[in-house]
C-alpha cells in the first residue's frame, strides 16, 4: 500500500473513531448560512458524514480487498439471498448466494453515479437498477469508486449531465443514510419506509 493511501486510512480511522452528532440539529436558524467550501480530503470527509447518519464506511484498496470484505460481511450477517442485477456485483456475491426475489431478500448490492461529501449521500439513477433495490431491500450495500467521490450535490448533477448529455436516466435520487422518521411521537425510528442498514464500500481506483 502506498504511503498516500496509508494516510487516508488513518484519517478515515480518526475521523470515525470520534463520531459526529446528526447534522443540521437547528435547520430553521441556519436556513441562511451558504454551503461552507470544501476543507479536506473527499475521501475522509464523505466516511465522516456518511457515518454520522448512521451508514457503515468500508474503505479498501483494491477489488480484492472488495470481494473479501463483501464476504466478511456476509459470513458475519449470515446471509444467502442477495439480489443483484448488475454483471459486475455478480462475481462478488457468488452464484449460490444470488437471488432474485427482491421481497424476500436479505440484502441489495448496487452501484451508484457518485458520493457527495459534504452531506454523506449515495446519489443513484435508473441505470443501476433502478429505486427498488435502495428502498426495498432490509439491507442496501452500495459499491463506488474513489473517482466517483465530489463535494456538493451540484457537483454530482453536472458530473451526470456531462455523462449522459441528451440521455439522462429517467431518475436520479439520493440516499442519505438508512431510512428514518420521528414522526411518532417524534422518536426517531430506523428502517420504517426503506432499508435499515445501508453500506457503501469505496473502492481506491486512483493509486
């Protein structure tokens, strides 16, 4: 591993090691403050946020390390019904654990368009599937690569419009950590209208 790469692990690993409270606790008192600028490494500050809002970070540095921390995961959560439609997941899963039901899954693996850093958010489109496996599954594991990471949701939007040009996907929606209301009682409840859990492995393809 790079000394580079060695170093971003360790800020990922402090970052983490003292978690955040949930952003925006007096939203109606800073409605006016403009998006602050981008004060560090994308990498550490998209890790910090997204676990902030109660995601779990997987950083590695190759596909390999990728397919044996999917793994990992799996063996941990005892899983064997993964619904996966895209080609390049497939591999990770293994046949005997892909399954095509996505009512009776355990877990969802897809890709996404990009990562915001300053808000933690998975941005997704129709062109990975579509919204059902982000929202239906009980566990949705995202997989994204370094060169997809960027500050701002503006930043994202024109990355997709100089994708796709004329062809946008016929959605674009964001994830921002696993779903949550405090609409009863105004307790805060994990896991009501989408999934419960939610990865994202981050994958180094800049080396």
């Amino acid at each position: 591993m790079s000394e580079a790469r060695s170093k971003i692990l360790n800020k990922i690993r402090m970052a983490l090691a003292s978690p955040t409270p949930l952003p925006f606790p007096q939203a109606e008192e800073t409605a006016g403050i403009p998006v602050q600028p981008q004060s560090g490494d994308l990498v550490v500050e998209f890790a910090e946020q997204f676990s902030a809002l109660q995601g779990k970070f997987v950083f590695c540095v190759d596909e390999a390390e990728l397919k044996a921390g999917f793994e990992k995961l799996c063996y941990q959560n005892q899983w064997t019904k993964i619904y996966c439609e895209e080609e390049k997941f497939q591999g990770i899963v293994g046949p005997n654990s892909l399954h095509n039901d996505i009512a009776s899954c355990e877990a969802s693996i897809t890709s996404c368009e990009a990562l915001v850093a300053r808000t933690g958010s998975i941005v997704l489109s129709s062109v990975h599937q579509g919204r059902i496996p982000s929202v239906y599954a009980p566990v949705h594991v995202c997989v994204a690569y370094t060169s997809q990471l960027v500050y701002d949701i503006k930043d994202a939007l024109q990355a997709i419009k100089d994708k796709y040009r004329d062809y946008l996907p016929s959605l674009i929606t964001l994830a921002t950590g696993p779903s949550r209301t405090a609409d009863i009682e105004k307790t805060l409840v994990v896991g009501v209208h989408g999934p419960k859990e939610v990865y994202c492995f981050v994958v180094d393809d800049q080396q």
